[in-house]
C-alpha cells in the first residue's frame, strides 16, 4: 500500500485557510489526476481543488463547514491501488524547523524522491500548478509519521522566515508587520505566536479573530452554501438576559458574513476616514447617452461613464490611487500607483463582493461597462477567481441601486479612498438663474486621512462632478 497525502495548499496571495464547503467524493472512491475533489470557500472565492494523483481515496480530513488550514493534511488517497491491511497512522504534528508553506510554493504536488513516474497534475489552481517538479536541493519537508507526503520544497537563495503555523503568518499580516522582520525566540529561530504580539502591544486577542482580507467572498449556488453554525439559542428556547426578550435565533458568524464583519472593522480601526461630498447636476449626461444609444444600438452604462471620469481623476490627484502600509517598527509606507484596478461592489446573494477591473486606465468607457457585467456575472454565480476579487486600488460603489441618496461607504481597506454614487432623481434646480427640473446624484467620496488632505479630496470629487454635469467638455481633457 502507498498512501500519498495532499496538503491543502495557499489558494492566492497568502491566504492561511478556507472552509470546506463540500466534499465532491467520499472515502473508497477511485480518483485519477485533476478529478475535482471538493469546494473550499476562502476570504476571497470559492474554489474547485482538484486531485493530484490517481488511486483510492484513503482519507478526508475535515468536514464540511470546518476551517481547513494551508499546509495541513487535506486527502490522503491509496496509489498502489491495492487494499491497506492496516489502517494508516494519524499525521503527527509538523516537526520544529520545517520549512513555512510559503517556501514550499510547490507543497502537495511534488512527488517523493523515492518515485520515478511524474504523477503531478497539470492543472492550475489560481497560479498554483499541481505538476511536479525536482527540488533543486535535498532539503525536504520530513514525512509525517507512516504516511508518505506528496509535500517538498527546493532550498532558496536566502535563510527561509522560520514559521510553522499559518495563523502566525496571519497575526503578522493583518497587523501590517512584516514577518522578515520579526526575530524568533522559539528552537532554531523559529517565530513564534508571542513573538508577533510583541510588535504590537497585546496578547489577549486570538488569531482567529483578527481581520480577514477586505474583500469578501463571492456568491454561490445555493446547494453549494456550506453548512451553518448550529442555532442553539433557537432549539432550547433561550430567554435573552440583557433584555429579556426570547431569542429568535443566535449562531456564530462565518463564511462570507465573517470575512465582511473583519473586514469592515479592519478598515474603521486602521483608517482615520474622512468623507466629501457634493450634488451633480446629470441631465445633460443622461442625454448624451441616449444619444449615444440611439445611433450605436447600445451604450456604456452610467456607472461606466462615471468610472471613466474617475479614473481620469485619479491620474490627476494620484494620492487617492495608493495605500498605506504600517511597518514593523510603527513607521508608515505610503505606495502610489501608476495604473488603476478598479473594484466595484456587488450585492450577491451570499454577501458584498468587490470584482476588480484590472488596468482600468487602458480602457474606454464601452469596455469598463462590459467588464463590469461580466465580472458582476461570475461573481454572483460564484466562479470569480481570487485575481478578480483583490488587488483593486481604488472602488466605486453604486448604492444608488438600493434607491438610497447617499452613503459615507466604508474604505476598503487597504485602499485610500471609494467613490459613492446615489440614485439619480428629478429634482428643481437652479439654472442661469431659473428653477427647473433636473436630474440630480449625489457624490460621496470617503478617503483615508492620512494620505491627502481635503482639498486632494475636494479636488478630486469636484473633477468627476463637472465632468458629469458637462460630460461633452470633459471628453477634451480625457
């Protein structure tokens, strides 16, 4: 018997765990190479993770609903194809010194040394290919105890960062510390939990209540929607002692109402916000698409018009377009950006995602409104990818949608500033000194403080106004 076990591997951008939504086969099922195995559900999508080698399903190591962590034990599956004669020993637990996953990009996908025949998958998982590949050193990963381990990693040029948990990684990063940076106190050098909270003054808050990324997961169809917390509160008739009123139901956050709760909190703890806005005048911008719809057959959607004034914007007052980084030593790094990737929020039925158009600056407004739908599409069917919901450097949020005036939207953090859009309304206004009828918007702009003062912001938002109120002189400038 050879028992081949697939660690869960970083699904985009250091994630450090997914919950596992569903598995697609069960223990004793024959598998082969990139057979889809089950769903995972990150901070960022939701993910089909496919198989990496062929044989008998051995074991599944978690549950649906639970949290999976990067690096541990994911499926275990039987390649000899014969029957075990005993049952395979648990994992042990990872040996000190070993090196983190994020040295070991190639982590359940490289064959042992001992096997000659590539069994590595071609597939791709969001920039992570599952074929093998030969370590370029004998530095390995030591087997877990009776299991051989598909995991191994090539030796690098520098002194690997000594991290054996993932929520250590976690700690540090949702605290803007870098962990190169951080001296371990543990054997060898190894970081150590204690180690990170040290950098920043606490050791009461747990890891798992730290931040996720600010952007939520995507939707996803129902019967894909993993299983809820249990409603104890509901099943035992619980009395609310604060109030006194019977409970109607109570369960723990998780999935993507989770990932929405920490990252809002992430943004209103770490960004000094501050919020402009004005009244825009859009009738004559509604005219020209109209126009622009009655000689083409289509137009751009409104949205998109905005979206290009605001990019254009951005390219004239830079500051909003960055972040800000707090280092290891409190110190603060603010990053400018030369391009946009325009993120957008989009209600689904699981939650706000924010899709990113990348390179938004390369592109006219027809093209900004098609990348819009489309990527609003795969979102709320759950298919986005993590590329497609992060990295945006800027937002623009249309809550004009839910016919609401206005909203001081919440930053999305790490970004420095997200435009509102209002539902546009006839209302009387003043023009050349006579009151008529127009369509009016309400603009908000909320920014981080500390990377602009008001009249950045003030200037911004007053250049995507007039460009709505005289769209035809503003297509001089763009």
């Amino acid at each position: 018997m050879s028992i081949k076990t697939f660690l869960l591997p970083d699904l985009g951008e250091g994630l450090t765990e997914a919950e596992l939504v569903r598995w697609m086969i069960a223990e004793g099922d024959a598998v082969i190479v990139d057979q889809p195995i089950a769903e995972v559900e990150t901070a960022k999508s939701l993910v089909e993770i496919p198989c990496p080698f062929e044989g008998v399903v051995s074991t599944l190591h978690g549950d649906a609903g639970q949290m999976m962590l990067v690096d541990e034990p994911f499926i275990s599956v039987n390649t000899a194809g014969d029957q075990p004669t005993e049952e395979a020993p648990a994992p042990a637990e990872p040996v000190e010194g070993a090196l983190s996953y994020r040295d070991e990009e190639l982590a359940g996908t490289q064959k042992p040394e001992d096997t000659d025949e590539d069994e590595g998958s071609g597939n791709v998982l969001i920039g992570y290919g599952t074929g093998a590949s030969k370590p370029s050193s004998s530095r390995r990963r030591r087997p877990r105890s009776g299991i051989t381990t598909a995991a191994a990693s090539s030796e690098t040029s520098t002194q690997a960062v000594r991290v054996i948990n993932p929520l250590v990684r976690k700690l540090a990063k949702e605290h803007s510390i870098d962990i190169r940076t951080v001296r371990g106190t543990g054997p060898e050098g190894l970081v150590l939990r204690a180690d990170v909270e040290a950098l920043f003054g606490t050791h009461q808050q747990p890891a798992d209540a730290l931040a996720a990324p600010a952007v939520a997961t995507p939707a996803a169809a129902a019967a894909l929607v993993a299983v809820p917390a249990v409603d104890t509160a509901a099943q035992s008739g619980e009395t609310d002692k604060r109030t006194g009123l019977p409970v109607a139901s109570s369960q723990m956050l998780s999935g993507v109402r989770k990932t929405i709760a920490t990252a809002m909190s992430t943004s209103r703890r770490e960004i000094p916000e501050a919020t402009v806005w004005v009244d825009v005048d859009v009738t004559k911008l509604l005219k020209l698409r109209g126009k622009i719809k009655e000689a083409a057959g289509q137009a751009p959607s409104i949205m998109a018009l905005i979206s290009r004034y605001a990019v254009a914007g951005l390219q004239r007052f830079p500051e909003l377009n960055s972040r800000i980084e707090v280092l290891a030593d409190g110190s603060l790094r603010h990053t400018v950006f030369e391009g946009v990737n325009l993120g957008f929020a989009a209600q689904t039925d699981r939650g706000l995602v924010v899709p990113n158009v990348r390179g938004a600056h390369k592109l006219n407004a027809n093209e900004l409104s098609a990348e819009f739908a489309r990527l609003a599409g795969i979102a709320r069917e759950g298919k986005a990818g993590v590329s497609e919901l992060s990295g945006s450097t800027f937002t623009i949020n249309n809550y004009g949608v839910f016919n609401v005036d206005g909203s001081a939207a919440i930053i999305n953090y790490p970004e420095a500033a997200i435009l509102g859009l209002g539902r546009i309304v006839e209302k009387p206004w003043v023009v050349n000194g006579k009151i008529k009828v127009r369509s009016i918007c309400e603009l908000t702009l909320s920014f981080d403080h500390r990377v602009c003062d008001g009249g950045t912001a003030a200037g911004f938002l007053r250049y995507v106004a007039d460009a709505m109120t005289d769209p035809k002189n503003a297509l001089a400038t763009l």
